[in-house]
C-alpha cells in the first residue's frame, strides 16, 4: 500500500550526553536566538502530523513545545537506538521518520522524498544520503521497532550496524548536501551563526 504523510510520526533524538558541546543540550543551543530544536520543528511540522522528542535532560525546555517528550527507559545513555526504543510504545503510526536534534537546516521536502522511495518497497529502511549516509535520517516501518530490542540486548548500539542489518536504501540528497549539518561543537556552532 502506499503510505501518506499524515501515517508518518517523526522522532527527533535529543537524548545524548553532549559531550562535544561542553555538556550543554545540543538541542537547546541558540542558532540566531532560536534553539536548534526550534529550527528543527518549524520545518518538519510542516511535512508531519505526529511529532516525539527523545530527550534525556532538560525535558520542561521540550515540552514547551507541546509535543510529547520521551526519557529513555535505560538511563545509561545507550545512544539514538534506545531512545527510539523507549519512544515505540508512543507511536501510533506505521510509518516513522528520525532526525538528530542538532542538524538546523533540514530539507523542507525531506519527508515526501524519502516516502516516494519507502512506498516503492515499504519493508527496506531508507536512509539519507548526501555524499555520505546520514545514518540518523532514517525513515522506516514501525514493525522494524521490534528489531532495536533484539539489537540492543545482544549487547549492540551502533545505529549503522543496525541499519546495515536491514538491507537499506540509499536516497540521495546530493542537490542539497548542506542540509544536512549538523553541529556538534560549540564551534560549529558559531560557524553556522555566521554562515546562514
């Protein structure tokens, strides 16, 4: 079948240590006065109904937003894997899209994209590529979700790992690769103040 926009929930990870950022939440950051996370949801609310925050500290600063905001169930810091784990039991959707917190500039058609390639075979995982595979743009069947379980109890939390376990499609963002920054340091972020 093929799957609509509005059977999309997108999960936007902001449940790491940040410790390349000083510890600071990268997701709060200020970009032109505005939190990264903010950049984020201006766009993709646009291309979604359904929208998760993972997050692991800071949740009040997220929940602002008035979306749900989801701790991971582990609080070891176990990476993206985990927090979309203890985010599947909130999806209501078959369909699920992820995106870090910290890449500002995302692609306004970046959902319908990657829909037309996952509606040409809904069981293979796509992932975004542009000039390099964006292992946390990934856009996927929920029935996937059951796979992070086995993953993570083995004793793995690689997200290219898993994702390699899925035979992924590649969709290609080569006519915007820029969009696709993301900023770890808080001198990357100073780069992107004065660049965008």
């Amino acid at each position: 079948m093929a799957y609509s926009t509005e059977q999309i929930t997108a999960v936007i990870l902001a449940g790491g240590q940040s410790t390349r950022a000083n510890g600071k939440n990268k997701g709060l950051l200020l970009l032109h006065q505005k939190p990264l996370i903010e950049h984020i949801l201006n766009i993709i609310k646009n291309q979604v109904q359904h929208i998760i925050i993972n997050s692991n500290s800071d949740l009040a600063s997220y929940q602002q937003y008035n979306y749900p905001v989801i701790e991971d169930d582990d609080r070891q810091f176990l990476g993206p894997l985990a927090g979309l784990k203890s985010c599947a039991p909130y999806i209501n959707t078959p369909i699920i899209i992820t995106l870090p917190c910290d890449s500002p500039f995302i692609p306004a058609d970046l959902v319908n994209r990657m829909l037309i390639e996952l509606n040409k075979d809904e069981s293979k995982l796509q992932v975004v590529n542009n000039g390099r595979q964006q292992n946390l743009f990934m856009m996927f069947h929920q029935n996937l979700l059951t796979s992070i379980d086995e993953y993570l109890k083995s004793g793995k939390r690689s997200v290219c790992g898993w994702i390699t376990l899925h035979n992924p499609n590649q969709v290609y963002f080569s006519d915007q690769p820029d969009s696709f920054i993301n900023i770890n340091t808080l001198e990357e972020l100073n780069k992107a103040e004065k660049e965008s």
